[in-house]
C-alpha cells in the first residue's frame, strides 16, 4: 500500500532522481517487512550498464531496487495486470511485445536511451523463474539493446538462503505457484536472506556476439552460484528459522546503489 501511494501521490511532483531513491527506500522497507535481508559482495553496480541477473522470485526485483533503483525489462502482458501493471508502468518498465521485431525496434531505442542517460536496466534472460538450484539457457536477444547502445552487460548472481546458510526455496516462484502462496511461503520463514554477487562491467563495444556475451555472463553466474553451493546438497531449507548468523559485508566491498522497476516473471 505504501508503494501505490508513494506512486500515486509522490511521483508526479518530484523529479526522477527523487523518484529513485523513493522506490530504493519503499523496496527496502518491503523487504525488512517480510523479513529479508539483502546480503551483497562484488564490486559496484555501474551507471549505464544493463544488469543481468538469474531468477528466482518476484522479490528479485525488490532486491536489485533495494541495491540499484532501475528499469526492469518485461513482457507486455503484465501491463493489463490489476495494479501490478500500473505500477510496473508508473516505475519505468519497459514493456516488450514478444514476436513483434517492429516493437522490439522501438523497444530498443527505449532501453538504448535510458543506458546512455547513465540509468541501469535489468533483465532476466531466463526468461522465467526456477527454484534457484539451477540456471536456465538465457535468451540471448535480450541483451541487443546494450549491444546496439555499446554499454556494458553486468551480471548479477542471486540466491537466498536461510540464517545458517543453507539454500532456502521459501521465496522460490516457479512451477504452478501461485503469488499469494508464495507470499505465504515467504512469511513462513522468520528469516531470510537475499545474497546478490555483482561481476564487473563486461563491455560490448568491440561486440562478441550475442549469444557469446549471453553465455559468458550466464557462465560468471553459474560458476559463483556453485562455488556458494559446494558445501550444500541443495537439501532446501523450509522451515521458520529462529535466529541470523550471517553478517554484512564492510561498505568497501558493497556494490553502490546506481539507476529500477517492477516486471513479473
């Protein structure tokens, strides 16, 4: 509620860079409410750079805006969705019609034009989400505006996992599940935390391909979010937890809040 009337009452009277750190400190708070802590490591998020990123839950895009108020990428359905499309539209989402190259053109000088404007735009190029215990082939066609536009791709590993560690599927929003009962998988924990791992910058300028560039990102990903999982089975943790152990990093090693917005799996 809180979000819509920040949207609704806010929005048009401040300027955008106002409206960025609004929707940081409104997806903080959402967050902390639902009891996830937002855990980072790796180096700054860049301005400019369109940020991708593996996905696992709706609360993905709450835990990158928390780090880096940016502008999602998202399929055009998701605009007629009850309020959720409203505010999707009202934080800077753009909208992409599948199968359409004519709008995907126009698309494109969309998320050209915020890149070159220092904005981040995120993207998921799984396409869908999984339970976190594996990564999807990323479509490599969402990457072509930062190539056309010569900004870099970073790339952003995301997990979650319960206060000893253990990978917790509780925010997980895949197979038939609906939003309400992931919500109530959520609350379910008393505790979670949301680790996100920023790359470098990779650059596009001197462009690999697509599908190369969409590979060596996906790749980074992989390779972290298996080096944090060697010690674990995957045995998923479900239960409410009861205290947190884990402790944030120094400021040094935290990637800097940059350019968000709502898309839906």
């Amino acid at each position: 509620m809180q979000g819509i009337l920040t949207i609704a009452l806010l929005y048009p009277l401040v300027r955008p860079a106002t409206r960025l750190r609004l929707r940081q400190r409104w997806s903080r708070r959402l967050l902390a409410v639902l009891g996830v802590r937002v855990h980072t490591e790796g180096v700054a998020i860049a301005p400019g750079c369109m940020l991708v990123a593996n996905h696992i839950s709706w609360l993905d895009i709450f835990v990158i805006n928390a780090l880096a108020p940016s502008a999602f990428i998202s399929k055009a359905e998701v605009r007629a969705w009850p309020v959720i499309g409203w505010l999707a539209a009202k934080s800077e989402t753009v909208f992409l019609r599948r199968g359409s190259r004519g709008h995907a053109k126009i698309v494109n000088g969309e998320i050209a034009a915020l890149l070159d404007a220092g904005r981040n735009v995120a993207v998921f190029p799984e396409g869908t989400t999984t339970d976190g215990s594996h990564v999807l082939h990323f479509h490599a066609a969402l990457l072509q505006p930062a190539i056309e536009a010569e900004r870099p791709l970073q790339a952003l590993a995301l997990s979650y996992r319960g206060p000893d560690g253990s990978p917790s599927r509780g925010p997980a929003y895949d197979g038939e599940l609906s939003l309400g009962d992931s919500l109530r998988n959520i609350l379910a924990h008393r505790e979670l935390i949301a680790h996100i791992v920023a790359f470098a910058p990779l650059s596009t300028s001197h462009a690999s391909h697509r599908r190369e560039l969409a590979q060596i990102t996906r790749d980074r990903i992989v390779e972290r979010l298996g080096e944090a999982d060697t010690a674990q089975d995957w045995t998923w943790n479900t239960s409410p937890s009861s205290s947190l152990t884990a402790v944030s990093l120094p400021p040094q090693t935290q990637p800097e809040s940059s350019a968000i917005s709502p898309s839906v799996r």
